[in-house]
C-alpha cells in the first residue's frame, strides 16, 4: 500500500495560503523571533561544550600521561 502524499500537499498548501495572508511586517517580525529563540539555544549548546571540555579547568596532562623528563 502506497502513502498517500496528496493529504500533506494538502496541508502545505492551506498553511501556504494562511502565510501569505499574515502582513510582511509581521512575517518579518516572526522570523525574527524564531531566529533569536534558534541563536540562542545554538549559544546555549555552545556554552554547555565550552563548560564541559574547555573551562572545566583539568589539567590536560591527567589526560596525556606525559612523563615529566620529556617535557624540557
């Protein structure tokens, strides 16, 4: 049994028309929400790398094992 795809061109289409009926600016003004509601959970998941491997302040060489004659 195929999928049906005419039932989500359907759906697209009315979402399609609903858009285009909301005025620019406020077109503009949704994108603009969602971008910054986007950067600053990309800004979040950035933070969360940061505290994890590089501002967590080990000491690299726990994770090295470099014998101390070797270092000079």
């Amino acid at each position: 049994m195929a999928f049906n795809c005419s039932i989500i061109h359907e759906a697209a289409d009315k979402a399609l028309e609903y858009w285009a009926a909301v005025p620019q600016g406020a077109q503009w003004a949704l994108a603009g929400v969602g971008a910054l509601y986007v950067a600053r959970r990309a800004l979040s998941f950035l933070q969360l790398l940061l505290n994890c491997f590089i501002l967590s302040g080990t000491n690299v060489r726990l994770f090295f094992r470099i014998p101390p004659s070797s270092l000079y």
